[in-house]
C-alpha cells in the first residue's frame, strides 16, 4: 500500500526570501510585506502557482522578499506585465505590488483599463503620498498645499488623485483600503482581494517616516473598518464623497464578467524560434 504524504501547512515566514529588506526604519512596507505573506499563508497558494510583479519604487522590492515567482519590471508597467501574465497563465494567481508614484502617475493610463478590463487579479498600492526613492518629491496622491519638496516649496497646487473613487469610476469589481501600522487587517483584506473573481484593488497607506515624518500620527487618526461593504455602486460614490481618506476596510464588491479570452496556440515554439534564423 502506497504511503500518504502529509505536507505541513506553509507559515507566512515560507512566503518570505532569504533577503533582508533595505527599506528605511519605520517604513510602512514592512508591515505590507508581512500582510501579503499572511495572506498566501492564510490561503495556502503552492509557491510555484503564484507571481508577484512590480513595478519601480521603494515598495516595488516586494517580488525580492517573497519566495513565489517575481518580476521587478519598470517604472509604471506593473499592471501591464500582470495583465500579460495572467492572460497567458490564467492558472496562476497574479498579485502587483508598487506606490502610488508608479501606479498613479506614470502607470495611471495602465491603472485605468486595468480596472475595466477586469482580468483576474490583485492590485496592492502602498501609497504614501510622496516619490520616497528619489528622495522626497510631491506624488499624485500628495495633499496641494504640502511645501515638503524643493521643488514644490509653495505647494503643488493641484488637487490630489483619489484612487478608490478613480477605480470605481473604471469598473473595478473589488475595491478596498488598509493601513499598514494593522497589518492583520490588510492581511485580511488582501486575502478576500486575491478571493475575489475579476480584478481587485487595494490601497494600502504606508507611512513614509523619511520624507514625510508627519504621517507617523496616522495611526492615531485611522479608523479601522469603518467603511461598510457596499455591491452598490452609488453607495461606495457617496461614501467617498465625505471621506477624509483615513477609514479603512473593503468600500465595494460586485461580480463582472472576467476578461479571460480563450488560448489558442497558433505557433509552436520551434516556430518562433525558426523566425529569429537570419
């Protein structure tokens, strides 16, 4: 009689790589990195059926930390080579990772019809309202009148991006906020995230105690579930309407169809391969 296996449920600490993080002291994508291992752990995803993709930034290193596949690609195409992927390999389960430098501002075209297109997977921003790897400038999510930069001193004088009212406009199916000082909560929210059929959004406010030292208080000002899930897409407007940004909790869900068009092999490896004979 042939013996039974029994493999030992994978620790969140198996999700992790031998690397050592090289983020600053304090910063808020450690507790991210620990939500997102928790999350696989939690849904026990075979580290070979799963990628993590990224794009440039402080909070881009995640594929480097994490033993499942990874692509740290360039700046802003995250969502463009998640997309790619989880076409071609629909068995995977695809999760991009980046800031909101690189998701709202040179990848924001890509975040837009990420969120239309609906293809199954996750999207993490670890938003902190500045370019933390360059050093310190204003972002797309940064308050107008923050004089934290050289090269804004006065202000950027331009009205902030809201990403979860800009992916619900899109059509996004899930959409969520976390904070990264409770990382059990974004765990959870990460986890119902990668659950979810079609795709799914999630911001994550990860303080930078760098360049933005003031953000050390959010914590005293977080709301902590606060947002009521809603299938309603008014509702979830209407929230966003008198929200300060500093509730968290998942604000929508709804099912949509899932752009998953069919596999056809047209050419065959031997073929492609004969192309590039000069």
């Amino acid at each position: 009689m042939d013996q039974v296996v029994q493999h030992k449920p994978l620790t969140f600490k198996d999700y992790k790589s031998d690397y050592k993080p090289v983020w600053c002291p304090g910063c808020g994508d450690f507790s991210v990195l620990a939500s997102v291992t928790k999350a696989l752990a939690e849904l026990q995803i075979a580290r070979e059926n799963c990628a993590v993709i990224s794009g440039i930034g402080c909070s881009s290193r995640i594929p480097a930390y994490t033993s499942v596949y990874g692509f740290h690609g360039i700046h802003g195409r995250a969502l463009a080579s998640a997309t790619g992927l989880k076409v071609a390999r629909p068995d995977l389960t695809v999760i991009a990772t980046g800031g909101d430098g690189d998701g709202f501002s040179i990848g924001g075209n890509h975040f837009l019809h990420a969120c239309r297109r609906n293809v199954d997977m996750t999207y993490i921003v670890m938003d902190n309202e500045v370019y933390g790897m360059t050093k310190g400038q204003a972002s797309p999510t940064t308050a107008s009148d923050w004089e934290g930069s050289k090269l804004t001193p006065h202000g950027t004088g331009v009205s902030p991006f809201n990403p979860l009212a800009v992916a619900l406009s899109a059509g996004a199916g899930f959409v969520a906020r976390g904070f990264a000082g409770d990382p059990n909560g974004s765990a959870k929210l990460i986890t119902q995230a990668i659950q979810h059929k079609g795709f799914s959004f999630v911001q994550i406010l990860s303080p930078c105690v760098t360049f933005r030292p003031e953000q050390t208080e959010w914590k005293k000002i977080i709301r902590k579930g606060e947002i009521s899930e809603t299938n309603a897409l008014a509702e979830a407007m209407a929230f966003l309407a008198t929200d300060d940004g500093f509730s968290t909790g998942v604000l929508y869900e709804t099912q949509r169809p899932v752009y998953a068009p069919k596999q056809e092999e047209k050419y065959s490896v031997k073929d492609i391969e004969a192309s590039f004979e000069l």
